[in-house]
C-alpha cells in the first residue's frame, strides 16, 4: 500500500489534513471516505476499511472535517452542510490531482453527509453508507438535555465521547434545517446500506427509512454484532470486503491485469495492524493471514497452512499422475497435513541431534479397488512428490532488498 499524507483547502479555505491510501498498480477506482461525527480520518473504523479496500485494488482518501483532527479551523464555527461542503472540495482535489471519486463512503454522520453530496459529485456511480442516521437531526440525540441549553445560551460545551466540543445553536438550526429525504428518493446512484442491528448509537429503523426511501438499485446487509464504531478489525474487514464486491456492479469494467509470470509468487502486506496479505501467482490472487488469537483477522490461511497445502496439493497430483500412468483404480485421493516443531533427539532418522526440527506428519487416505502391493507402491510414490523432496533437501533461501 501506498500512502500519501497531504493538506487541500476546504469549503473556508482552512487546510485539511488528509490521508490517500493506494494499491501499488493501477487503482480499480477511487473512494472517497467520510468519517463519523466528531471523529477522524484515523479513526479505527475508518483506517481498517481503507487499508481493506486497498487490498481489493481501490485508492481512498480520508481526510479530518474542518475544525478536527489535524486540520485547521474552528469546530465551533462548523456545521453539517460544511462537512458535506468539505467532501466536495475533497472530490475536486481528487479530480484535479489523481481521479474523481466514483465511490463515496459514509459511517455514521458521514453517512448522511455523503448522501447530501453524491448529486454534487457528478462522477459518482454508487454510494455506502454506515450506521448512518436517516436525518442529520439524529445527531442531536448525543446532547441530550443540553439542546435547550445550546438554544438558549448560543452555545455550550459539551462532552461527547470524553472529549469537549463546543455547540452552538447555529449548528442545531443546520441540522434541523437540512432534510435529505428528498436527496435520497432521487439519488440517481446506488446505494449500499449497511447497518448493525444492535446498534446503540444510531438504531437500525434509521437505516430501514434509508433503505425504503431510496430507489432501486439499492441494498441493504447487515452488519450483524457489530457496534456503531466498528470496534472489530473483523468488522471493519468485512465490511469493506463487502463494499469492494458490491461496488463492482456499478463501476466501469476493470482493465484485464496481466497474470505474473510462470513461478513468479508475489505477496503484498499493507495491513499496518494486522498481518493480511495478497497473494498472486498467475492470474490468481489469494489472501493469506495469521488467527485472531495470534492478531490476526483471520480472513485467510496462514502462510503454515499454505506451506502445508502446498505439501498435500502436491502429494494429491503425484499419485493422481502415477495412477493414471499405470492405469490404476484410483478413485479419490485424501490428504490431511499437521506440523509441529520437535526435540532432535525425539527424531530416530535425524542425522542432527541438535537442537530443535519441524515435523509435518501427512495422513493419505485412497479409495478404490487398490490390492495390498498397489497401494504400498502409492504411498512410496507419494515421497516422490516435487515439494516433499524440495521440503526434504537443504534449501538456500537468498533475500535482498529492490526499489
């Protein structure tokens, strides 16, 4: 993953503070993200989704709403109809720099504020929201007793997740102001809404009011146990994961990439928190990953288990092949793989006993009409396998380091 950190001016030309995460190739297109009330582009549900629909070949920008995080300006002088001034501006310095954004996606407030500015954005084909209210009004719930108070006085801070904000009635009469119903009916892009049904912050019906105003092509998926920051990296994975799939309906057809060449692996980690990675080889691209119990997602085999897989694909083909070359009754070939690292001395047939050694132990399981000499002979023929014997040879592992 590639990262560029960088300011743009927004709606009152204060500088925000940004963040563009990009694939090393060609970006299958360009999001644009917007975070949740009062957080910022670092937030963990908003760092997590990026650095996934990365992996999945899109380019993001997130960037801090004016008046918060690292960007300029006074939080207090803002409102909701700045915030979604401040995604235009961010979709123009895309347009200008790299490409317009033809994704956009909202968690929470910034939920509400993409689907205000999607019409402003003509490149957009399809827009995400998370956990997001049907009306920007439902963020007044966070000041509870304080709304009358803000009213009265013009202002008041007030602590919303431990940290103060100043709310100023300004503010309040904005988000009362601004209906976006009317937006949503007449959207003219896809929408995906995501939402988790125990959400204690926004509650599910909003999204239900999302979903029933706006027109087709729409979805809705839920978000299951999640909470309404994406607390989970396996959350936030998900529902990235779910966007990069979802989005592709919507979007131009990919450009064909070129498959590497023959015996070319390569393997791309940009995960900064976790450990998944990309795996190609040909034109295939998998994941590989480490358990949750080791801090990983575990979205997908660990590189043991691919180390092993390799082993038992490997063993399968040999007796596959040799079966077919001496015509025998082989119907199916099973082979389940487990390594674990033993004492030397423990090893009967080691040569060094020093130290310590890994032992794979492989069960090959073969159905069909095989006699006792036939099926001995397979299990001899499977140590002949290409990767038992790489496995079984000293092997010369030679690193550097390439631009």
């Amino acid at each position: 993953m590639q990262s560029l950190k960088f300011e743009f001016p927004g709606h009152d030309g204060s500088l925000l503070a940004a963040r563009l995460d990009r694939p090393a190739g060609t970006p299958r297109a360009w999001v644009l993200f917007a975070h949740c009330f009062t957080c910022g582009k670092d937030i963990f549900a908003a760092s997590r989704i990026s650095a996934a629909l990365v992996d999945c070949g899109f380019a993001v920008l997130r960037f801090d709403f004016t008046g918060l995080g690292m960007s300029e300006g006074e939080f207090a002088n803002t409102s909701f109809s700045s915030n979604v001034a401040d995604l235009v501006c961010a979709a123009d310095h895309l347009r200008s720099h790299h490409r317009a954004p033809s994704v956009l996606v909202g968690h929470s407030l910034g939920g509400a504020a993409v689907l205000a500015a999607a019409r402003r954005i003509d490149e957009v084909r399809a827009v995400v929201t998370i956990g997001a209210p049907a009306e920007p009004v439902h963020a007044t719930h966070q000041f509870g007793e304080h709304v009358e108070t803000i009213r009265s006085r013009g202002a008041l801070e007030v602590d919303l997740g431990g940290r103060p904000f100043t709310i100023t009635r300004e503010f309040l009469e904005d988000l009362e102001a601004t209906r976006i119903r009317d937006t949503v009916s007449h959207l003219g892009r896809a929408l995906l809404v995501m939402h988790a049904p125990r959400d204690e912050i926004v509650d599910i019906d909003q999204a239900r009011r999302i979903y029933e105003t706006a027109r087709h092509p729409k979805s809705f998926v839920s978000l299951d146990s999640a909470d309404h920051l994406l607390r989970r990296r396996e959350d936030a994975t998900y529902a990235a994961r779910v966007i990069a799939v979802w989005a592709e309906r919507y979007l131009p057809a990919a450009p064909e990439v070129a498959p590497l060449e023959e015996g070319l692996v390569e393997v791309v980690q940009s995960d900064v928190e976790g450990f998944t990675s990309t795996v190609r080889a040909g034109r295939h691209t998998q994941i590989a990953d480490e358990p949750q119990a080791m801090g990983g997602a575990d979205l997908g085999p660990s590189p043991y288990d691919y180390l092993l897989a390799s082993l038992g694909a490997c063993t399968a083909m040999t007796l596959r092949m040799y079966a077919r070359r001496k015509k025998l009754p082989l119907e199916e070939v099973s082979v389940q793989l487990r390594h674990r690292r033993v004492h030397a001395e423990d090893c009967a047939e080691c040569e060094d006993k020093s130290g310590q050694l890994t032992e794979i132990t492989r069960e090959i399981r073969i159905t069909g009409d095989l006699d006792a000499d036939q099926r001995a002979r397979l299990l001899e023929i499977a140590d002949k396998c290409p990767v038992h014997r790489t496995l079984s040879e000293r092997i010369r592992i030679v690193s550097e380091l390439v631009d």
